[in-house]
C-alpha cells in the first residue's frame, strides 16, 4: 500500500546463505541437486504447513483470530512458530479476506516474503511480471491463478518490505463448520495465503 525501503543488508540471513551456497558449488563442496532437495522440503512441506496451521487456528478460534489480525508476529509465535531473522517475519502483517475484500501480496521490489510461514517464495512470486502486473492489473491476474472474484469485490493489493510482511488469512470454505483444525490445515494452500488463489470449498463425499 505504502511504499517501503527494500533494502537488505548484507547481514540478511538469506543473502549470507545464497553467497555461501553458490561458493561451495563453486568449489565443488556440494551438490546442487541435494540443495534443490532441501529447498522442495521447505517449500513444499515445512512453511506452508506452519502457515495452514495458522489459518486453520485462525478458523477455528476466534480470539486467537483477533490476536491474529492485530499482531501477526505475536500471534504466530503462540504456535511455537519462529518469527525471528530466520523466518523473515519480525513484522508480520495478516489481512484477512471476506465477502466484499480479496486481499493479495506482492513485493514490487524485490521477493520479500515471511518464509516461516509460506516456506521459499516461488519463482512467480519474483518475476517482474507478476510484481508490476498484480499491481495494474490485480483483477486480470487473479483470473489467470484461477481466481474469479464477483464485479464488486474490492481487492487490496498489499506490497511487502524488508520492515513488513504480509500473510492472507483466507475466507473459510462452507461446509467445514464442524472439521478439526487438522482437517481445515490440509484445505491451505500457500497461493491462498499470498491471495492469488482461494481456499476450495470441499466435494461432498
């Protein structure tokens, strides 16, 4: 929404961690496919459960919710959950979407993004398509995640920093009034928590 410093300092974690990776390849000290290995396992598996397991909270209880909305960072570190350097989350940030607002993330500078709870960002989430074009034409981009939002759906486009990021705390599907918080997790997608997809409602058995 507002524009932010985007920075990073060569202290950054990630920056440090990328250098070291490519000299050791370099040097032949290690493989680049055990990298890629490590990089899907966090990717895929270990961020993104921690941010299903946030929203499936956020779902099921809703003081925990209020806390979440006005103090992510807090809030996501009442699950045990890192919020520290490491996780690129000192200051998280959860918008939440509703009947009338679709809210959607983006970093227009550079790939800043809470990877504790979403895990790496993915190679779109980088492209100077994706960080330009959400911002023009959200409306346009979310149609081809997928995403068709009603004419007047009103859709806030949040852009991230190395001071702020964002997690979207997506609608909860109908027809899951009665699940467990482990169920509702494995409904989370990490497109559902940038905002370029939404959670589906489930088929009925």
């Amino acid at each position: 929404m507002s524009d932010h410093d985007h920075q990073h300092h060569p202290d950054d974690p990630a920056i440090r961690a990328e250098a070291l990776e490519s000299l050791l390849i370099e040097k032949g000290l290690l493989d680049p496919a055990a990298v890629d290995a490590v990089i899907a396992t966090f990717n895929e598996r270990i961020g993104p459960m921690n941010g299903a397991r946030v929203v499936a909270r956020a779902w099921s209880d809703a003081d925990f919710r209020q806390r979440l909305l006005e103090n992510g960072s807090d809030a996501v570190a009442e699950l045990g959950i890192d919020s520290g350097p490491g996780g690129q989350m000192e200051q998280l940030v959860v918008v939440e979407n509703t009947e009338r607002v679709h809210n959607v993330v983006v970093c227009t500078l550079c790939s800043c993004y809470p990877w504790a709870v979403l895990g790496l960002p993915p190679r779109w989430y980088k492209s100077p398509e994706y960080r330009s074009r959400i911002v023009r034409e959200p409306r346009a981009v979310l149609t081809e995640f997928g995403t068709q939002l009603a004419p007047d759906t009103e859709i806030r486009v949040w852009d991230s920093s190395a001071e702020v990021r964002y997690l979207v705390l997506p609608k909860r599907p109908r027809g899951t009034e009665a699940w467990s918080e482990d169920d509702l997790a494995a409904l989370v997608t990490r497109d559902a928590m940038i905002g370029v997809e939404q959670v589906p409602e489930p088929r009925p058995a």
